[in-house]
C-alpha cells in the first residue's frame, strides 16, 4: 500500500494511506479534546538560538534561507522545528499573560529534522503532542494523565497492542548517586545506548568513561534489566541495595504512574527501568511506546516530565507531555500490511448521472443528501451504467444511486441489491458513512461470516 | 483578540484564535468531504526545478540546508512549497498509475513565501485546496463545481459575505487578439495591476510596453471594468466590438460558470472581467473571491482552470482547482474583531474535586460523561467550589459537576442553576458540545434576548 517516496525521508502516502494517517490524527484530536486539551497549532519556525537551548539535537535542524536574498541581506537564523516541546514551551513563555494555567493543549503538526532516513525515521514527520504545563507548580497527577490519555488513543486505533514504558529520572539519579556516580546524566546517557551497543560495551563505557566501579556498573546495568507490569519493580530496585532520598522519591512516583494509570487502563503500562530518553531536559517521569511484535522500529509515543524547559527567569512553567508518533506508526501499518482500508474516497454514494441534459437532476440528489450529512459526488459523464458502476466499484463506494423521473432507485454494488429510494430519507449504515479502517491482525470471525 | 507575532509574518494565535482557525479548517474538511474530495498531504519540500516551472513567483522560494551540513555536502536543492497547486501536480504525476481519474482531493497544508508581510500577506500560512484532475481530458462543468463547493464553505462560516468573482482566459484572451495585441500574456500582466497602479498608468503600459494602439488600450480597459452579477456581461463584452473564436468561447464558458453557480448558490458568483489572476498556468476558468467590506485585504478564495500544469509528456493531466486562503481570512476575522469565540477549550464541563483523596471519584465521572462523546476536565486540584468555578469561568466552560456519594450535581455557572445529574445520561445542550463561533456583525436579536 505504501510506496516509496521519490524524496528519500519525506514520506507521501497514497489515497488508501492517506486515509490511514487520517484515522491515526482524527482519533488522536477526538481523545484529546474529550480530555480537554485545546488546540494550538504553532508557527514551523523558531530563531535558531531557540531550538540550540535544549537538547543534543542542534545537528539535524534545516535552516532556511531566501532563493533571492539581497547581495548582504541579514541570515534570518531561522530553522524548522524539530519537535513540539520547544515551540510549545516558547509560546507559553511569550503569551503567558494571556493564558489560564494549567494550561493544556494538544498540537498535531509536522517537525522536520535533518538525519540520514532509515524505517521509522524520516526528515519530516507529523506529531501528535498533549502537554500540561503549569505556573511555578504542576500536581503531579498529571505524569498519570499522560499515560492514561496516550493509552485511550491507542486503544482505539486499529493497531497491534501498544505498551507504554514508563521511567522516572529521579529514581535513575537517585540510584546513581547512591552507586557513587559523580555525574548521573553521563550514566543515563551511556544506558541510553544499551540497545544500539549492548550490555557488555555500556558496561565498558561506564567503567572506561563514566568512571564507575566495575561492582556499581553492574548495579546500574541490573537496575536497567528491571521490568514489571506493576509497582513490583520497587521490590527489585530495593534488592540492589542502593540508598537515596531521591531514589526513594523517584520510586512512589514512578509506582504511582505505574498503578494509578493501569487502574484506569489495565495492562496499558509497565515499569521498565532501561527507559531514559535522549533529551536532557526532563526531571520525571519519562515515557516511551513500544508496538508488541514491531520493537526494532523504535517507540511510536514519547514523552516527559520537564520543569525548566520553559522559565523566564521570573517564573518556571513546569510541565509533562506525551508525543505519539503520527508518521512512525502510519509507515509501521502500510509497511507490513496491518490495515485494509473500505475506501479510498469520502463518498459513500455515487450518483449516477442519466444524460447530458438531466446532470442538474443528480446535483439535486447529491445536495439533498449531503444537506443529511451523507458525503457523495456525481458521476463525472452520463457513460453506460456499467461503467459508472465501475467508476464506484474501482474507488470503492458502495452505492450507485439511479435519479428517475419515476422513482428513484439506490443499488448496493457490493450485493447487488437495488432498492427504491428518497434521497431526503435514505441512508446508509451509520458504518458506512467514513471510510472505515480495520486491523488485518483481528478481523472478528463473526463479522468475517456475515458478509457474503 | 489577535496578537503580533513575534516573527513578523509567521501568525499564531492566542487560544480562542486557535478555535476560530479550527473552524474554518473543519468547515472546509467538512463541505470538501461531503463533495467527495479525498483528503491528500503532500510533503513540505519540493525540489527547486519543480518549482520554478511555472508562475513568477521564484523570488519568494525558501531553501533549505542542514545547519552541520558536512563540508563538500551536495546542496539538496530543496525548497518550503508555495502554494499547494504545484506539489499536487506533481504527486499526480509521480503516482498517476495508482490513481483514479478523475482525481478529486482536498488538502489543507502550510505553505510558505519569502515575501514582504503586510495585512492578510504572511510568509507562513494555511490554504485549503480543492482540485480535481482528468488524465487527457476534464469535463467543463467541474469549473461550475468548484464555485459551488467554495461557495457552500463560505456560506457556513460566521464571515461578511463573499464573493466569488469569476472571469475566462480564453475571453480575455480571444479579446486582446481581437484587438490586434501580438503578446495576450503581456495584455494580461498589465492588466492585473490595475489594483496597484490604476486605470490611467496601466493604459500607459499598454501602449508604451505592449504596443497596442489607444483605442485598443481603451478597449481593454472597458473589457476590465465590466462586472454583472450574470451572464448579461456578454451583451457588454459583444457591445465593445471585438469579434474573435476564441474570444466566443470564453463568453459561453463564463456564463455557464455564473449562471450554473447561481443556479445552486444564489448570489455567490459574478462575472468580474478585471480578474486577471497571477500565474500563467491558468487556461480557462479563473476565480478570486472578495470579502464584502474588506476588500483591500486581497482575495480569500482563488484558483482555476489549468490544462497543462501536470503533464509527463506522453498524457496530460487538465484540473481546476480553488483555494481558500485560511490565514488571512483568520487574520481579518481576527483582526477586526468580527467573531466571538464561546470558549477557549473543548471542555464543557469541569469535574469539581471535593478532596484530594477522592479525585478518583472525578475521574470516573469524566470517563463516564467521555464515552458519551461528552468533552470535559477534571479540576486540577481540590481547591474551594469557589475557586473551582472561577477555574471553568475563566475559560468559559459552562457545566461544573460536583461528584457526591448522596447523589452528584451539576451547575450551569451562567444562570447559577444546580440539577441532580447522572453522568450516565445527563447531557448539554448539543450545540454546546464544541465551541461556537459567532459573527459581531449578525448576532440574532432573539438569541440575545434569550439570554439571561
């Protein structure tokens, strides 16, 4: 379904995969706004010194500049950019008078980012960001909001079960420290490696680099190992023997996420302690998706806790936010075949037109009908009925409305059955009235057996 | 309402901009889908052949490169897309073996312009496109459909009135021939900017710079000034004097587009013979569009017919497409305080938290009142009833609920209202469920009576 783009990193789907993307985005803005997040779409550019504050990502940004920039015109030092946290965090800080806190929004818009493509990974990519963020204080039950409101997403998209990896910083620092590390983040980022380099030469890293005892790099890398589908990872981080406050902090918060968002959602989260996200700036809780059976492509739902990413120096607006990866998870479902789509086109009539002349007559069925919500268009020429028919049948609407001055009739091409019809009552199944989009993994055997 | 970017022609809103953006996008959505057009993305970036193909408008390009762009690194060559037209011709190109014709798609994207800012002109902003392509042919009256279809958007939105003011190439052009202009195209350009130069410096152009006679100049000019609101423009354009085939069958195609449009949409089309239109792809049909009373903001809706944008060289690929411009038309509702926004959040009720232990007992009503498709938020904190309501008053949520083992409430904080409530069955009103939008220039005196 999917096919590859002429333009190595920037995908482009086909009219079924644009449909798909289309399901992943509407479901994502329908759950967020039932949770209340407001919309904010944000400019693609921010001054360069914005997006080079935070974060190890100042490589792969793409600068702009004009095609017929003046002979000594100024560089505009602006770049595309290559997340949502960053754009949101400086709006908050420019319109701060203007907003009520907490503040939620949730932003579904495109990042661009100039790395080498590979699966998964593209040079523009759209996201699908909820974030609360607060005036000098956020309560932390908002970092099990996050994990509750990505998991109902999931939920209902037609995709392989999702499990939602949660960490907290704390608890990694914490232990860190009490294992004697001088510098916790170059710990976290040399476990940040353990998939890509494996457990022997982090351990190597940690001892060679880091600094670590050879005993406190097997600690960190044991504590890495832990994974529970409960707050039972706190049983095993303990066993290691490692005392800290901030360990102990870090440990209530990350079983409070851990319980409180499995209580709303069962099954939707588990502790898994090698989590550590990339990004320095968060100080939480830390979250991270895998799609079971298709771990390899990465995490398709990200995110963190942050307190300092944005501060005028005045006042912190702390903050926690999740991302689900809208362009990621859209190329798992076409790439391996995991979704048939109903149709390609909104349409769920085709009118048919009868001659030249009565074109005005099927324009007048398509109004009434949509005028009752229900999309469809009119056949571009008065051809053979057949081959209006096939006109339907190729894009896959599944009716054929024939407009006579004796009785309109509507046809089902799929069964075949043409019915007598009025175009100010009919409808189709309330089903049928979006392209529908369905797992290939769990078509339900019954619904397989009723159709003909 | 509106706020000054910091970047000057980059626009971001504040929240209730944000809602009145959404609508428009979702009108747009809405109207384009029940016509049948497929939802399309294309990606951002273009090749710079690509688009410097056609039009003018090179000098407005911006190019991207990587900021660590190694040393030696080849130019990608790439450019943002400036409008939506071009990189959907070439998806059609590039993909013209997957698609059906004719192809019906809408896509509403970003597009950006190296461009000086001034009012309702941006270097950052949205456009809602419809096309529709044929492969070697496409029947006329889908010049009629696209007036229609935008026509229908327009009428929806709480805007002034627009609109629509149609003209034909081929008349414009068969009539510059008619009147011994060697080079139509020149007649054209020159023509187009009576807008910036006015009537007396544009004949000037005319003679001096294209080479046509004064009369001829005249004539041109009179041709300019004829607008109707129906196909009487012909027995104007036939009064001028000027006979030419082409010229004939630009007047027929004109008046079939005004008076088919009319027919659907009364009053939403006129023939205006000034409508020149910029780039030099347009073949047929030509539209731009007038916001009754803001005029000088420049046209929020144009397009139109195209016979040889998309073509490989072995098959054409004719179209007609129109645009709606969202961000200027935001940009004028928004700075002319022409819309009240209801509220700034999807959220229609606040769940009040009576204690910090029983915020549970919140969350539980939220999902419940969720399923039911019922937007709403938890109270972030188990502050006074007082406070929580000033919390909902704030961002204009009407319902607070108040959870209670002896039987829940919910108050209507306008009226002060208080009811018993089920979060089982209990609803809003239904066009409370989303945010409203309203004109400040027709506020129906009844409602405002109605209210308390």
């Amino acid at each position: 379904m999917a096919r590859p783009s002429s333009l190595s990193g920037f995908p482009e789907w086909l009219p079924s995969g644009q449909v798909v993307e289309q399901l992943v985005v509407d479901t994502a803005r329908r759950v967020f706004e039932l949770h209340g997040f407001a919309p904010l779409e944000t400019r693609s550019v921010e001054p360069l010194e914005q997006m080079l504050r935070k974060g190890e990502i100042d490589k792969e940004v793409y600068l702009l500049r004009r095609l017929h920039a003046a002979e000594g015109e100024p560089d505009p030092g602006l770049g595309l950019h290559f997340d949502l946290t960053v754009p949101f965090a400086r709006y908050v800080l420019e319109n701060a008078g203007h907003l009520e806190f907490p503040y939620r929004r949730y932003q579904i818009q495109k990042v661009w980012r100039g790395e080498r493509p590979q699966e998964g990974r593209f040079r523009e990519f759209t996201q699908a960001d909820i974030d609360v963020v607060g005036r000098d204080t956020l309560a932390f039950h908002h970092e099990v909001e996050m994990a509750v409101v990505m998991a109902s997403v999931l939920a209902e998209l037609p995709i392989p079960p999702a499990v939602i990896q949660v960490n907290n910083r704390k608890l990694a620092e914490g232990f860190y420290r009490g294992v004697g590390a001088d510098d916790p983040a170059a710990v976290l980022r040399a476990v940040d490696k353990l998939d890509k380099l494996g457990r022997a030469r982090v351990a190597a890293l940690l001892t060679d680099e880091v600094g670590l005892t050879q005993p406190a790099a097997q600690r960190c890398l044991d504590l890495a190992a832990i994974r529970t589908p409960d707050s039972s990872f706190a049983r095993e981080v303990r066993a290691l023997g490692v005392v800290d406050p901030l360990l102990e902090e870090g440990i209530a918060e990350l079983a409070a996420v851990v319980d409180g968002a499995n209580a709303q959602r069962t099954g939707s989260v588990v502790a898994d302690l090698r989590i550590a996200r990339g990004l320095d700036y968060y100080t939480g809780t830390v979250y991270e998706t895998q799609l079971v059976g298709y771990e390899s492509v990465g995490s398709i739902s990200s995110g963190g806790r942050y307190d300092s990413l944005a501060s005028d120096g005045r006042q912190s607006y702390p903050g926690v936010g999740i991302s689900l990866g809208v362009t990621r998870l859209v190329s798992i479902l076409l790439g391996r075949d995991l979704v048939d789509v109903s149709r390609t086109v909104p349409s769920v009539v085709l009118v048919a037109v009868v001659g030249d002349d009565t074109r005005a007559d099927s324009e007048q069925v398509a109004a009434r009908l949509r005028i009752r919500g229900i999309p469809c268009e009119v056949a571009p020429g008065a051809d053979k009925f057949g081959k209006q028919i096939k006109h339907a049948d190729r894009r896959g609407i599944p009716y054929v409305w024939f407009p006579d001055p004796a009785g309109d009739t509507v046809k089902d091409i799929r069964s075949g059955e043409q019915v007598s019809a009025d175009a100010d009552t009919w409808s189709p199944h309330v089903t049928e009235l979006r392209p529908a989009v369905t797992s290939t993994l769990s078509q339900p055997t019954l619904s397989q057996e009723a159709r003909p």
